[in-house]
C-alpha cells in the first residue's frame, strides 16, 4: 500500500490543530500512522508558531516514495524557504 504524508486533525471543535503524518493511503484520516513529522497550527497567535516540521524526515520519506498532499506540499516548502533565510 502506498504512503502518504497528510494531516491528521486534533484539537476542539472550531480549533483544529493538526499533527503532519506519515500514513497509508488507506488508512483513516484519524487513524494509525507510522510517523509524525510535524505540528500545524493555522489559528496561531501571537508568539507561538504556526508549523514545525522535521524537514530531513520528510525529505526521507519523499524520497521512499511517500506522497505529500498539496497543504502539507505547500508546508515543506515554506519549511524550506524558512531554513534558507535562517
């Protein structure tokens, strides 16, 4: 079966927080997952950030074949713009 990396939601209604994950594609949104890779918080104020992302393990599982979906695409490259400006 194939992988993806994909958000799995958290967090009380009408404040998502979302884990980035390594999954099946079968698998549940919710569901198992065989790594976390990362946090999403698109409500993010103030101090507190709004993604973090281990980005040479999602490189790693790119590179396996794992599929991002286009949020968490659009993610690895902010990620990466951010460590360039660093």
């Amino acid at each position: 079966m194939a992988l993806k990396i994909r958000l799995q939601r958290q967090g009380n209604r009408n404040r998502p927080v979302y884990k980035i994950v390594v999954a099946e594609s079968g698998s549940r949104r919710d569901g198992r997952y065989v790594e976390a890779v990362g946090n999403y918080n698109p409500q993010a104020r103030g101090n507190a950030s709004e993604f973090s992302l281990i980005l040479d393990r999602a490189d790693y599982w790119v590179s396996v074949g794992a599929k991002p979906t286009d949020t968490v695409r659009s993610l690895i490259r902010r990620a990466r713009l951010a460590a360039i400006q660093k």
